[in-house]
C-alpha cells in the first residue's frame, strides 16, 4: 500500500469495497427463485471476499488500514430441488433446481451495507468540515 495513506483514501476505498458489497447482493436477490435444469446449472449466491489493507508492510505501525476487494465467489450451497414434473424446467425424473438465495439473508446485508457506506460518508464530510475549519483559523 502506498505510503502517506490519506482519510479521504482509506474512506473511498471502504465505499468501494461496500459497492462491490451490494452489487453482489443485488445479484442475488435478482436471481432468487430462479430456475434451472440441474444443479450444476443452478444460481449460487455470490459473496466478495475483502482483505485488510495496511499502510506499510510492517503490519499498519502508522494506524492507518483501509479494505481491499480480493474477489466475489460463489457460495457453496446446494440449490433446493423441488419435484414439478409439470415445469418446463424440469429434468427426466420431474425436478427443478432452485437457487439457493436466501432473500431475508440478502436484505439484512443491503440494510447492513447501506448503514457502513452511510458510515463513510459521514466520516469524508466530518473530514472535510474539519478541514475547512482548520483552513479558516488559518486566515
């Protein structure tokens, strides 16, 4: 991480990574209920992956640390199978393969994630208040 790590740098990067946070979601809660011919095919929920970035390589001895996005993965959870021989989706013996969103999981992260990216802003325009006091005193 670059030295000289800036509050508006560490409170961008936090936004970032919450963005990255609700895209996902919003990708989930998409595909939520969707079908699929097997389970192979089926949807599976995504979740980003962050890390903790330090100012410099001696484990943050400045205090200063901001998030990094390593990737988005997809979740390990099974799809539902539900029997629905009618279904225009449905396999040889009748099933259906439904995604395995859980949409209250989904919605509590989007209430979660808008609260933290509230968070930063909060801090950017207390930081920027802050300056401009500073500057004015400066007169």
């Amino acid at each position: 991480m670059a030295s000289n790590m800036s509050l508006f740098d560490i409170a961008g990067r936090a936004m970032s990574a919450q963005l990255v946070r609700l895209n996902t979601s919003a990708s989930n809660l998409a595909n939520a209920g969707s079908v699929a011919r097997s389970e192979a095919e089926a949807y599976r929920p995504l979740k980003p992956v962050f890390e903790t970035l330090f100012e410099n390589e001696n484990g943050g001895a400045t205090g200063k640390a901001t998030v990094g996005v390593v990737g988005v993965v997809s979740s390990n959870a099974a799809p539902q199978r539900r029997f629905e021989p009618g279904h225009p989706l449905a396999d040889a013996e009748g099933y259906i393969h439904l995604s395995a969103v859980d949409a209250n999981a989904e919605l509590v992260e989007m209430v979660e994630t808008a609260r933290q990216y509230r968070n930063n802003i909060e801090v950017l325009e207390t930081a920027k208040s802050l300056t401009l006091e500073t500057l004015r005193l400066g007169r």
